[in-house]
C-alpha cells in the first residue's frame, strides 16, 4: 500500500514535472515562433573606447581658416550606437523591390558632421542632405555605385539624390574634408541598426542560407553565414 | 643645410614637447603636388628654365594638435623642388579667450590680408600659381631701396619685392574674432607685408620693425562676404647699404576682397593699393587686382578663369646710362603686366586631382611683351 500510494504519489509529481516542464516549454515556443516567418536577433559588443569619435571631434575643432561663426566651436553630441552600426543580409535572391513604394532617408548635416554616420537604406531610396549648420556644405562621393556633387548650400537648405544601385556609397563634404559618412545601398529590407544596448531584431526574414554582416564606423567588421528555418528564432551574436 | 637641419631639429623638438600634454593628439597631414611647365623662351621674369620642360614639386606637411580645449598647435612645413624648406606656418592658437570668443594666434602665422585662405594650397587652389599680386616680383630691390627700372637684367632677376608677399606668412600675434555679421582680425608682424620672405634663409624677413595688419569683414550670409584689409609697416632692412632708418621707409596698403559662392560658382575678386614711401623721394605706388571664378561642370571637373594685373605709377629719375651720362627717365616705374588663366581640373579621387592650366602673360613695358605664357601640367595629392 505504502508502495503502491509512493508509485502513485511519484507518479502525479512525474506528470506534474512533465506538466510544468511541457507548458512551460509551450510558452517560450509560442513566444518565439508566434510570426509568420523567422527572425534573427542578437547582441553587439562593441569596444568602448569610440576612436573615430575622438577624431572626428579634434580635427573638426582643428580648422586652421577657421570661420568665426557659431556652432564650430560647439562639441559635437557623440554618435549613438545606432548612428554607427548596421546590421544586414548580404543578399536575398528571393527578394523583388519592385514593389516597394518609394522611400526616404535622411543623412544629416550638423556640427560638421553626417549623421548618422552609416545609413543604411534599400535600393530605390532617395536621401535628403539638410544642411543644418550655419555654414556652407558641399556634399560629393566619387564611389562608383553612386556619383554625385550637390554643390555648395547653405543652412536650411535641403538637397536630394535617389541611390538605384546597391553598394557601398563614401560621403563627403567638399570643404570640410574630415566629414565623413557611408550609405549603406541594400537590395534587401532586412536590415536593423541596434539600440543602444546593442540588441538587434531582423524580423520577417525568409527561410534561407544568409551571409549576416555588421558595419560599424567606417567599415564591415564582421560576416558570418546563417541558416534560418521557418519559424525559427535564430540567435546570432557579434562581439567587435 | 644646416639651417634646414635646425629648422627640422626645433620642429621635431617642438612636437615632441607638444605631444607631451596628456591632451595633445598630433594630426600629420599633407599635399604633395608634381608639375611640368612648358614656358615660352623670352627673356622674362615668368619665363622657367629659358623655355625648357621643366618638373617641378611641392611638399607640404601640416602637423597640428590640441594641446588642450582652448589652445591649439598649428604647423606648416613646405619644401619645393629647389631643396629649399620652409617652415610657413608655426603658431600657437588660443580660443575663444574668456569666452569672449576673441581667438589669439602667436608665432609664425597667417597674415589676415585679404581673403586667399586655403586657396594658398594646390589642392584648394585651381591654378597653379597664387593670384599675381602675391607673386609678381617688382623692380624694388629687397633689402634695399634702389630701382632697377632701365636693367632689363634686375628686371627679370626675380630680384625685388612683392606686394604680397607669397603665402603671407611672418612671425608676429594676432587676434581674431566676429561680432555679429563683421568678423576682423588684428595683427602685428614684423616688417611690411611685402617683405615677409619667405624665401630668405632664416625663414624671417630682415627688416625689424612692427608691421601691422587688419582685416575686417562683413558677411551677412554664408555665400557673400565683402572685407577691406589694411598694412602698415617698414619694408627696408636695417642693414641697409645706405644706413637709413627702415621705418622712414614703410609699405602702407590697402585692399578690398569679395567673394560669392552657391551651388556650382564661386567667385573671388581681391584690389589692393600699395604705396612704397620713401624719405626724399616720391611714393612707389602699384595697383593690382585679381578676379577668379571656379565652376564645377560635372562631379569631378572644374572649370577656371581667372585675370590679375598690376599697373604702377609714373617716376621722373635721374638714370646714369652706359656711356656714362646721366639722363632722366620718366615713366612707370615697372612693367605692367596682366595675366589671364584658364584651368581644368579633373578629381581622380576625394584627395587625388590633375589640372592643365594655361597662363597668358601681357606686359606693358620698356621691353616689350615677351614670349612667356606657360603651360602647367599638375597632379595633388593629399593625404
């Protein structure tokens, strides 16, 4: 009897285990195969010492005909990491953007600097080039994806150019030669900058063998290749 | 070579204490240009190498740093194909001094006259010469105050004084700033700004007195401005074979600049008004001026024209001519001359460029015009 109320009394706290272990399960399977199609996600570690920022602050402040006017003397606000930092597919051959509508991107002119400093946008985007400072910008790129030259305009004045070929695109003013910015032309839309804690979220991607990359700062720092399966949420971490 | 030597060995001194501060990041940066001229063969002071294909360099290192928020270091070292080194620029920058945003600058430094900026600088400068009132050598003869008018060989000795002199540079403090719309700039050099010379082998001119300097200027929008520049200062070195006192023999000019630039356009215009005052005698006095205009036709190609001249006043002298009489010439007391420029310009990359310019040279003269229009072939590189 002992033995027989033991077996059953194992044998509830086994179904009960199994119960709890199994919907436990259940709610972490719905949570994370809840969409339609997979997802990637992550985390990017960058290195906490920004270099680029440092140089970008000494030699804007190092102007040696410096114009007297306000706002070249300000400190520029540091680039978030999202400003930095891009994470995208490399290709995706199941992917038409002719069905996109047409879209817009910004890339920033302000305490003579682009903002942000990488931009990711898809093929067919047309980027605006505010200028916000009171000074003149001449915003030009000589890469071969994309040639243009938007002259010299003044503050308030907005410019425009329409990037219809994937690549990569170096962004330059004229006549403040350390402003510097990359526009990152996709022929994919599954791309993401990450927060500030470096979590990132590609969502919707196709089942499919992918090269992931991430860019940061001036160049593409890292590349790995994942497969994702339907439904799937496919952790892929980067440390920079 | 020695002096290069020292010159090398202080600046690398001067960095190596600079970079000390625990602030101070040093920038090296530079422009390296390579040129071939083809000049024509007449006897003249534009003529290069007597009408031979010349190559011709040009080296030009910055070294900069923050030395902390408010002071910064700036250099400038040039060396051309002459093996001569110079150092143009060597200053201190103090900014904006108790938040009053006046800026101090001490050392070798930028003279404010007029408004050639970074145009001094191959990359920044489509020509290949600096506008003609920085480069056209006079019949004053440096360091003295003889005429060399009726010498066909002082004159194009390359022997005298310029208006302006180079890339403006001397030893001296300034101070700068902006109030409003007006933005000025002081400064007290030594000497005038004709005899800076650069080209001497201490670096320094050899005339010792205070020399100063204004420019001021009204910019109401980022496109326009429109300056008037001032100096003042003795031109004559205190070593003079006469013993005169150099500061009975001061330069005295002024000059208006303008310049307008959007889009595609940019034009700069500069005149200037120079009178070389002397004790006993009368005032050599020249007008120059200069008007350019850049345009970029498509991403990489830019177009440039540009016209300087200098006209000078007429002198009666008393000339000892070779049979050994004495006459009286009267007359301009130098040759005018008008240049007229044109350059192409081609962008082989953000710091990679070639250009082709073409300089026609008239003058105006006891001898005639003669043969000297040059052809430039140039390549800059910045790095």
């Amino acid at each position: 009897m002992v033995n027989t109320s033991f077996r059953i009394t194992n044998s509830l706290k086994k179904i009960v285990y199994y119960s709890i272990f199994f919907c436990s399960f259940q709610v972490t399977f719905s949570q994370d195969t809840g969409k339609s199609s997979a997802e990637i996600r992550g985390t990017i570690t960058v290195p906490k010492n920004n270099e680029v920022i440092e140089d970008l602050y000494h030699k804007r402040a190092l102007n040696r005909y410096a114009k007297h006017h306000g706002g070249v003397n300000k400190t520029p606000k540091p680039y978030s990491l999202s400003e930095q930092c891009v994470i995208y597919i490399e290709s995706a051959p199941q992917y038409s953007s002719s069905s996109e509508r047409q879209r817009r991107a910004e890339l920033d002119q302000s305490d003579l600097m682009f903002r942000p400093l990488v931009l990711p946008v898809l093929v067919g985007t047309t980027v605006d080039f505010p200028n916000r400072d009171e000074l003149y910008h001449n915003v030009f790129s000589y890469s071969s994806v994309k040639e243009f030259d938007l002259g010299r305009y003044p503050k308030n004045q907005v410019k425009s150019v329409t990037f219809d070929k994937a690549g990569t695109v170096q962004v330059f003013c004229d006549i403040h030669t350390y402003m510097f910015a990359t526009i990152l032309v996709l022929d994919n839309p599954w791309f993401t900058t990450p927060s500030e804690d470096g979590s990132y979220v590609l969502s919707n991607v196709p089942p499919g063998t992918y090269q992931i990359s991430v860019w940061y700062l001036r160049k593409k720092v890292d590349t790995k290749t994942v497969t994702v399966k339907e439904n799937q949420a496919l952790v892929v971490n980067f440390e920079l | 070579m020695n002096q290069q030597l020292k010159i090398c060995l202080t600046l690398f001194i001067l960095l190596h204490l600079v970079s000390q501060f625990s602030y101070a990041q040093i920038f090296v940066s530079g422009q390296a240009s390579a040129s071939y001229l083809q000049s024509g063969e007449a006897l003249s002071r534009y003529t290069v190498n007597e009408g031979r294909g010349t190559f011709a360099w040009r080296l030009d290192v910055f070294a900069d740093a923050i030395i902390s928020e408010n002071l910064k270091f700036y250099s400038n070292i040039r060396i051309t194909e002459e093996q001569r080194l110079n150092i143009d620029l060597l200053k201190l920058r103090v900014t904006d001094i108790a938040g009053l945003g006046l800026n101090a600058n001490i050392g070798k430094i930028f003279i404010p006259f007029g408004s050639l900026g970074e145009r001094r600088y191959p990359k920044q400068n489509p020509f290949f010469h600096l506008p003609l009132m920085n480069e056209h050598i006079t019949t004053l003869a440096l360091s003295d105050y003889s005429l060399h008018t009726l010498d066909p060989m002082q004159v194009i000795s390359g022997n005298g004084f310029r208006l302006l002199d180079y890339g403006l540079y001397d030893a001296g403090i300034s101070l700068d700033g902006s109030v409003g719309k007006i933005e000025y700039a002081l400064a007290l050099i030594n000497g005038a700004v004709s005899a800076t010379s650069s080209y001497t082998a201490s670096g320094l001119n050899n005339n010792q007195g205070f020399g100063s300097v204004a420019h001021i200027a009204y910019v109401p929008s980022e496109e326009f401005s429109l300056g008037g520049s001032f100096g003042y200062g003795p031109f004559i070195s205190e070593n003079n074979p006469q013993g005169e006192d150099p500061n009975h023999y001061p330069q005295r000019i002024t000059g208006i600049d303008i310049s307008y630039s959007l889009g595609y356009f940019s034009f700069f215009g500069e005149a200037i008004y120079n009178n070389w005052m002397f004790d006993d005698e009368p005032d050599l006095n020249a007008f120059a001026y200069s008007a350019e205009i850049h345009y970029t036709i498509i991403p990489r190609i830019l177009c440039a024209v540009r016209v300087g001249g200098i006209r000078f006043n007429e002198i009666t002298a008393d000339v000892y001519s070779q049979d050994g009489t004495y006459g009286t010439y009267t007359g301009t007391w130098d040759d005018i001359v008008v240049r007229y420029e044109t350059a192409l310009q081609y962008r082989i990359e953000k710091d990679a460029l070639i250009k082709l310019v073409y300089e026609i040279y008239s003058t105006y003269g006891n001898f005639g015009d003669p043969s000297d229009n040059l052809l430039v072939l140039q390549t800059v590189f910045g790095f």
